[in-house]
C-alpha cells in the first residue's frame, strides 16, 4: 500500500468515528467528507496539467489536500458549525491535528513540516510573507484546489434544490450590491467578509479569486468547467457584472497561458 493510500485509510477511519453510533453518518459530516474528496480529485487534476512536479511532490501536494480540513469533523462534533469565528480557526487546528493525530509517521520531517505549514495557510486571506519558500508549491496547490471545490458546492448551493450545512452565510439576500465591492473584485483583489452586505456581495466577491489561483492549470480547470459563467448567472442583469466575468475570464486565460510560478 502506498503513503497515500496509507493516509487515506487513516483519515477514512478517523471520519468514522464522527458517526452517528447506529452507523448513519451525519449530513454535515458527510459533506465535508465529500468535500475533501473533491479537494483531492481537483489536486489530481492540476498536477495532470502540471507536468513539471516529481512524484514525491505530487504525493505531498495529495497529502495535504488529504489532511487540509482534518479539524472540520472535531469542529463539527464540538461546536455545531463550520465558522471559524464561533469556534477555532480549522486551518490551524487541521495542522496540529496531523500531528497530534499520527499520521504520517513516515514521512521525512521536512515534508511533514511542508504539510503542516500548507494545511494551516490554505484557509487564509493571503498565503504569509513569511513562509518558507520551500512550502509556497504545496501552499498554493491546496489553495487552488479548496477554491475550486468551493466554488463549484457554491454553484450548486446557489443554483437551487440543494441544501449544505457547510455553507451558512450571515449575510441578507436582496437585490443590491457594493458598488465598491464590485470595483475590488473587477481589480482581482480578494475582498474580506465583513466587507460584505448582501448575497450578491459574497457572489461578485468570489470573482475575485479567478485573481487569487496559483497554476495555470487551475486555470484551465475554471475556465473548463465555466464556473465564474455559471456564478455569473446566478446574479442580476447588469453591464458591470459582465464586465466582472470578463474580466475573470481575461484573468483566467492570462494565467492558463503562462508559464508555471
Ligand atoms: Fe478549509
């Protein structure tokens, strides 16, 4: 058995034990189980696209797509949500949970330090200036990788007939939105939530993340699946929301084309 199929069968066992005792497994609990799953097949997508990364790298990078929200399921089991600020931030707790948990045990320390350190940054505004270059690859692919997943349970979220306790937004729905917000976003510059005002707020801020993706892969990935078309679409009839997907588009494409950070 590989190290990943190894972790993966550790990490299996572990989100068992956040089953209900007669063996049905809360919604919440599967959706983040999914969740990962996803994060995993979308790093498996990049690192198709991103031939240059050797073997070893590419199973660090499946690692800590693996490992990047460990803590969810405790956060869950204890607190009854999914926001960091009712309960701890689940970057830093994924992190300590690796190690506090075991897994990995075999790995060299440089590459469990690189996990670790990729783990606790994938839910950050911005990766930290001061982490080691070394790290920035697994950093950026895990963060690629969540807003991919991300995005796409969003769509789904927001297209309709779907309901997921990961997504709980404290914000109004109406039909209005931040003329700043939207400025922000047209830049590519990531906006904070508590900036946000409305629903359409958290869905024009999201465009800015086609400025926020690392791979040119990542990239394509987006363009592929169309997700800032379909985010688009979710919002109202407006020449300045078709201004922000083009300009999501143009940004995509740049990256998609370009040359490997
Ligand atoms: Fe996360």
């Amino acid at each position: 058995m590989d190290c990943f199929e190894q972790a993966r069968r550790g990490f299996d066992r572990y989100v068992a034990g956040f089953h209900d005792p007669d063996g049905s497994v809360p919604f919440a609990i599967s959706a983040k189980f999914q969740h990962t799953g996803e994060v995993c097949e979308i790093t498996d997508r990049i690192l198709a696209g991103e031939p240059g990364f050797t073997a070893h790298e590419a199973l660090v990078f499946r690692l800590c797509a693996l490992f990047h929200d460990l803590s969810r399921f405790e956060q869950y089991a204890k607190f009854r949500t999914f926001l960091d600020k009712l309960s701890f931030d689940h970057g830093d707790r994924s992190a300590a949970l690796i190690d506090e948990l075991g897994f990995i045990p075999d790995l060299p320390a440089e590459d469990r330090a690189c996990i670790i350190d990729a783990v606790r940054v994938h839910n950050k505004f911005a990766i930290p200036a001061d982490l080691p270059s070394a790290h920035l690859p697994a950093a950026k692919m895990v963060r690629d990788a969540d807003k991919l997943a991300i995005l796409r349970l969003i769509i789904r979220f927001f297209s309709g007939d779907f309901s997921d306790p990961t997504i709980r937004l404290d914000l109004p729905d109406g039909p209005g939105w931040s003329a700043e917000i939207l400025e922000t976003a047209l830049r590519g510059q990531c906006v904070r939530y508590t900036d946000m005002k409305t629903i359409n707020d958290f869905e024009i801020a999201l465009f800015a993340w086609s400025g926020d993706l690392n791979y040119p892969a990542s990239a394509s990935i987006a363009l592929d699946e169309d997700l800032f078309g379909r985010l688009r679409a979710l919002l109202p009839a407006d020449g300045r929301i078709d201004d922000l997907l083009e300009s999501a588009r143009a940004r995509l494409a740049k990256l998609r084309d370009s040359r490997r950070p």
